[in-house]
C-alpha cells in the first residue's frame, strides 16, 4: 500500500488530522453516528500514526456530531435543489461528498490551500463533479472557478475559527458577492470556546496559546455581512445524534440542551440565507 507523507504541511494544515482523528474514532465505535469507512482508509494512508493525535474527553463525539449535523443541512440543500453547487470551505480530508452521495447533477467544490488540495487528490476515490480548489480562501480569486449562478450551498467545519475576524469578514463578503443564492452553513464557536483552538490543536503543532475567532450571538455574523441572513442554529446537545451517546454523555447533552448559551459552547452549527 502506498502511503503519504505529510511532513510538509504546516500546523494549520495539520489540523486537519485533528477532525480525521475524530472520524476515525467514531468509525471504530461501536455505535457510530457517521458510519464512513472511508475516513479509516484514509487515515491508514497516510505515514503517519494517526493515534499521535490527542483529542481530549468528548472531543471524537463532538466532532462526529457536528459532522453529522453539517451533513443533514447539506443533504437537505441537494435533495431540494438538484442543480445544487457545494462549497466546502477548508475541506481537509472530509469525506462529506461520499457520505452523502448527492445526485450527479450537484457539483461539489472542495477549497483548502495547495498542498492540502495535493495530498487531498491523491487520496480521494474520484467522483465525476468533484472539483479541488488549491488556494487560499484569503486569496480574492478563490471563487473564480466555481459556478455562481446556480442554488449554492457553502460548509465549513472547523476552518472559519481559525482566521481572524477581519478574516472572516472578507471571506464572508466573497461568498456573497459571488454567488447569487443559497446558504452558508458552519460550526462556530463561542468566544471562550475559541480561546481553546491551540489547546485542542496543539498535538498536531499549532501553538497552544492560539486563539481562534469565536462570537456568541449568531447575528454578529449578519453584522460582519449584512447580506447574510440568519436561519437557525442546532446545538450538538438537543441534536437528535446525542441520542446515541453512551449514558453519561446522553445524560449531559439532554442536561445543556435546556441551556441553549451553556450548549453553544460544546457544538455549535449556524444557518444563514444570502
Ligand atoms: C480543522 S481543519 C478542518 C478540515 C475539514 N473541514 C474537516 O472537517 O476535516 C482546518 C482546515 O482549514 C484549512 N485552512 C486553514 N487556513 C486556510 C485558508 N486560508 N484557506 C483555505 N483553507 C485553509 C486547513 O488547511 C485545514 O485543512
């Protein structure tokens, strides 16, 4: 078996390892939420001990969650609009696409920087209407080979706290200048929560005093982007994916599902509309 080295990614690309780490626990669970055998496949991939990568208590069940979470919004966006175009932002080595097998008529665009996107091509089945877009989503012209007239869906799972706010807003006001219609979907997190970025990361080199972005209130998004229209938001704890934790983690969620700003610490996903 052929196998990829990944020394030269840099600790931001890395992180990537972090949310593959996740999925790879879940997948050997006995229960899983996700049930991806590609993510193991992958994981074996690549030279590199993937159980290197610490996540803390509830971290894997947290990640499968919120991938699961991030999964149904853009299940539900393909199944209505079958001329459907997905943008998933720092895509990593995220399987979503296989998971969800959306129909043929969707095209699916995965944006990470050049060397992630490299190793990403090499390791993914292909797919017709799987597109890579090696760049920087700092870079303005990283739309420039995506559709934008067509029903849009953009996902992000883990990348927007880790650009700053000026960042982010940049990022944001690309999305909807370029595309005409459709929404934008990712996990977010609260301003304590996004004071443990490099704690959370730092197995895989980031620096355990980074800070990520975080807000606690999801219209401080419609702030940055007053062209973006908040939908909802699902914390990890009221999702129906907690039902299948083991006892005392069940037993938790259902206690923070009564405190919607307390869930909004652990998972968190937001909706908008543009
Ligand atoms: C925590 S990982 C999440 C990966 C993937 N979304 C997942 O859930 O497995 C963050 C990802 O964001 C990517 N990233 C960081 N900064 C970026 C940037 N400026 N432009 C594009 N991607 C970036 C990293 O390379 C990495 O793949």
């Amino acid at each position: 078996m052929k196998t990829y080295s990944i020394d030269h990614l840099t600790p931001v690309q890395k992180t990537l390892l972090v949310t593959l780490k996740g999925r790879v626990l879940d997948s050997r669970s006995n229960n899983p939420i996700l049930r991806d055998p590609l993510v193991t496949d992958i994981a074996r991939r690549l030279d590199y001990d993937i159980d290197t990568v610490k996540l803390s208590l509830g971290v894997p069940e947290a990640i499968a969650i919120r991938t699961s979470i991030l999964d149904r919004a853009v299940d539900a966006f393909v199944r209505t609009h079958p001329d459907a175009v997905v943008v998933e932002l720092g895509s990593g080595l995220e399987t979503r696409m296989f998971r969800l097998a959306p129909p043929a008529t969707v095209d699916w665009y995965d944006v990470d920087l050049p060397e992630v996107i490299e190793l990403r091509d090499e390791l993914m089945p292909h797919r017709e209407n799987a597109h890579s877009v090696g760049t920087s989503l700092l870079d303005p012209g990283w739309t420039d080979t995506i559709p934008s007239d067509r029903p849009t869906i953009v996902v992000g799972d883990g990348i927007l706290g880790f650009l700053g706010e000026e960042q982010n807003k940049q990022v944001l006001t690309r999305i909807t200048d370029h595309f005409t219609g459709g929404e934008l979907v990712f996990n977010a997190y609260t301003k304590i929560a996004a004071r443990m970025t490099g704690r959370y990361t730092s197995s895989v080199g980031m620096p355990k005093e980074f800070r990520g972005f975080g807000f606690n209130d999801p219209h401080d998004v419609v702030a940055m982007n007053p062209r973006l229209t908040f939908v909802d938001e699902q914390t990890g704890a009221a999702a129906p994916e907690s039902e299948q934790l083991n006892g005392l983690y069940r037993l938790l969620a259902r206690w923070f599902a009564r405190w919607p700003a307390q869930a909004r610490r652990g998972v968190w996903v937001v909706r908008y509309r543009f």
